[in-house]
C-alpha cells in the first residue's frame, strides 16, 4: 500500500487540472523510466508510485474519492467494497501500457511494449436488488435477470466456425501491431500501432463462426441466483466475480456488481446492528409500570416497563437485532417509550385526574366534576 500523498508525489497542488496532471507525469516518467534507469531499484519503485498517482488523480470519479478518504478509499474490503483498489494496480495496466497509453508511444531503445489487441479483461456490470427489511437481517437469495455478452457456444470464443482455425496474420507475422521508430532527444522512440490487417488480434479468420459472426462473442440474457448475506444494510454492493461482460479475443470476464436497496419497514428503523421501534403507554401506564408485547423482527417479545417510566426512555431487548455481515453477535432491539396524553376524557376521567393533581398539590385547569366541584389551586 502507498504511503506518499499523490498530490506531493506528482508534485502538483490539489487545484491541479487534467492537464498540469498529465503534464507532470510525462516529466516524471522520463526522468524514473526503468530503461533511463537500468539496474536502479529505487528508481523502478519511484516509477511505480509515479504511475499510481497518475491513474487515480486522472480519473474524475478515483480522484474525488481520493480527495475525500485518502489511500483507504481504494483500500476497502470487497464486502460492498467498490472495485479500484490498489491492488489492481493501474486500473489494470503495467508500467509500459500506462506510459504509453499517455505517450501514445513504447520508450527508449525501441522497446514496443505489450500488443495492445490480444486477450482483455470484459467490462463490469451493474445491477441493482431490493430486499425488505427482514430479509435484510436474515439473508436471502434474489433472482436476476441480467443482459451481457458472453462467449460463443459454437466456436469458444475464437470467432472461427466449427472445423476451422484462426490463422498467424502475415501482415504483422502474428504480433498484431506495427512499429514505426524516429529519434528524439530523449533517445529512439517506436510508436506502436495496431495492424489494420488483423485489426490488432494478430490471427485473421478464413472462415468466420456464423453463430457470432467471426466476433468470439455473442449477446444473452441470463439468470443468477445471488446471495444477500444477513446483516447487509442498505446500500451496500455485492461482487459477483466472472459474471460481468465476456472478455475480448479470450479474455478473463468483468464482474458484476450488486447494490442492494433496503426496503422501508412502517415500525422498525436500523442504527447499526440495532433494530428501534417506538412503543406507545398511557400515563398511568407509565406511572405505575406494565408490561407490553413488542414486535421484533423474530415475532412479539414480552417487555417489562418499570414504574415511573418517563417519555422517550429508551428499553432495551437483548440480542434481538442484527448481526453484522459474516460475524455472529446480533446487537440490540431498543423501544422508545412515548406516553400518550389523551386529547379528550370521560367525566370519570377528568374526576381523577383532578384527585391526582389535588393530591400532589399541582395547579389544573377547569373544575372537578360532579359532587366534588370546586376549582382547584385556591
């Protein structure tokens, strides 16, 4: 894992624009290039850090994350974790594809770098799931319907039909690209481009699959099951390694990723690994203490309210919440008490009320009812 601010290693202010990015990393690169610098190990991992920095802080979408977390926002576990860690090193390059991909050029003593049209990596997908609150903490299985490219049945992937085989392009003797060298002070660049015979996958097809259409790949719709483990919470991603877009001329495949949504529930809320629910009592209720039957994601609980219970205090159920994705302690469910004044009373009612308020010396308003009328607080 780097250490060093990417902004100090390219030497450019956190202001710096696309093109002040690019430009200090043309004059690093130079300068730390392995092949400028053969035998110097401090120089290749200098090369290395110098390439880091530039694939992410030229990357909108890494560079914001970058600007709000750090190294840690490309750190993350894959448990909902996004995709672009360090660890995929530049966004899947090595040193000479990032060099060229800025350059448009292979570096010093003609070296030609990798064929840029041979075997890639497919895209990503992504979907997006939703789950309800129950399923959320218990786990579940969803099916989805996902449309991608795929390699083709008929012809593995190779493009060629059944019965034939891709052939060596003789325009560019199988390597799938061309070289053209010219000097420059910095020595003898080559400037590598795909062959226009083969297209860059350095094979031509003599007779093409009629399933793909010579393409190596066709278009499907195809159903997976997916795993929503218990405890995720809402807006967290799954990774479904393999299952993205087919690779290109025999490439691995992407990965599709899953956001899943967690549905509203009408009485339960989430803090955590804690479920809270509200539980409403009257006031002698509270006064005097009960017991109510709470609803828990398991079914209804039992739960003692002591007496003198005051409004908004929160009771505890333990271990009636969530556990935490791939752990085993659950947390807690908590109830809110709210005491309820009611709006409107019987006679019966208000005589007592007023007997209470009587008893403990408090100032009410209006008169006791019945043979006990007077006006309180006198």
């Amino acid at each position: 894992m780097p250490t060093g601010n990417f902004y100090e290693v390219l030497g450019v202010g956190r202001d710096a624009n696309e093109a002040e990015i690019k430009r200090a990393f043309r004059q690093l690169a130079r300068k730390y290039h392995p092949d400028a610098n053969p035998g110097d190990p401090q120089a290749a991992e200098k090369f290395k850090e110098i390439g880091l920095a530039y694939s992410v802080l030229s990357d909108a979408e890494k560079r914001a994350k970058y600007d709000q977390l750090g190294h840690a926002a490309f750190t993350q576990a894959e448990s909902g974790g996004a995709p672009g860690g360090f660890s995929q090193g530049f966004g899947g390059m090595g040193f000479e594809d990032l060099f060229e991909s800025v350059l448009g050029e292979a570096f010093f003593g003609g070296r030609t770098g990798r064929r840029r049209s041979g075997p890639a990596r497919g895209a990503d997908l992504r979907v997006a799931v939703q789950v309800t609150f129950e399923q959320a903490a218990f786990g579940t299985t969803k099916e989805i319907t996902v449309p991608r490219t795929e390699a083709c049945a008929v012809c593995s992937g190779t493009g060629a039909a059944p019965g034939s085989r891709p052939k060596a392009c003789s325009a560019c003797a199988g390597s799938g690209q061309v070289r053209v060298g010219r000097a420059t002070p910095f020595g003898q660049f080559v400037s590598v481009q795909p062959c226009a015979t083969c297209g860059g996958r350095g094979t031509v097809l003599e007779k093409p699959c009629a399933e793909c259409q010579g393409h190596g790949r066709v278009r499907r719709r195809r159903t997976l099951s997916v795993h929503v483990p218990a405890g995720i919470e809402d807006g967290q991603r799954l990774r479904l390694t393999g299952e993205g877009e087919a690779g290109e001329h025999g490439g691995p495949a992407g990965d599709l990723y899953v956001d899943v949504a967690v549905a509203a529930h009408p009485r339960f809320r989430r803090e955590g690994q804690d479920v809270v629910s509200d539980a409403v009592v009257g006031l002698a209720q509270a006064a005097l203490g009960t017991e109510l039957e709470i609803e828990t994601i398991e079914g209804k609980v039992p739960l003692r309210v002591p007496e003198g219970t005051q409004s908004g205090e929160v009771l505890r159920l333990r271990g009636k919440g969530i556990v935490a994705v791939g752990g085993r302690a659950r947390g807690d469910h908590r109830v809110v008490i709210r005491v309820e004044v009611p709006r409107q009373l019987a006679p019966a009612e208000r005589h007592a009320l007023h007997k209470y308020a009587e008893a403990r010396g408090e100032r009410v308003a209006g008169a006791a009812p019945g043979p006990f009328r007077r006006v309180l607080g006198r």
